[in-house]
C-alpha cells in the first residue's frame, strides 16, 4: 500500500511517501497521518531550524468566488460512483 503526506511552511513545500510493491495493507490500526506525517514533521523541523518564518501572500485567484467550496462533499465510494454514473449518463442523454 502506498501512503502520501503533502504539506508546506511559508518557505518549502515537502512530500513523503512510503510504499511497497507488493501492495501489502498498512498495519493494524494504522493510518497514512501516523507514518508519513511525523517524518514529514522531522524532516522540515531540521531543515527550517532557525529560519523565520515569512507570511504567505494568499490571494484569491481570478474568477473563484469567495464561499466557493469546490463542489459537493462525497464520503463514500459509493457517492462517487453515483455521481460518475449520473455525469456519464447525462452526457449520453
């Protein structure tokens, strides 16, 4: 199984990965946050010691509104599938 964590400072953007190719499940009661994040978490410690952090400049881009929520929430793969089938269906119609 292969488990992503992506995250960022306002000077680095970092991402860890850790995966095996014989697609074995992680181990009992774990979670992709309890693997990669702490390493994510130590690599950016170490390689931001004594760096000031700076402010980001976030700005709205051109066009997205400001209660835009980017679509509807889908919990479930069933959710999913619903909607691909129903945007599949309407595009036949």
């Amino acid at each position: 199984m292969d488990t992503w964590f992506v995250g960022y400072t306002s000077r680095s953007m970092i991402t860890t990965w850790i995966g095996d190719r014989r697609e074995r499940p992680l181990g009992f009661k774990d979670a992709a946050f309890m693997l990669t994040m702490p390493m994510a978490a130590r690599f950016l410690s170490e390689t931001t010691a004594g760096q000031p952090l700076r402010d980001i400049p976030w700005e709205r881009p051109a066009g997205v509104r400001a209660n835009d929520t980017g679509g509807n929430l889908r919990a479930t793969m069933e959710a999913v599938k619903a909607e691909d089938e129903a945007a599949a269906h309407k595009k036949k119609g």
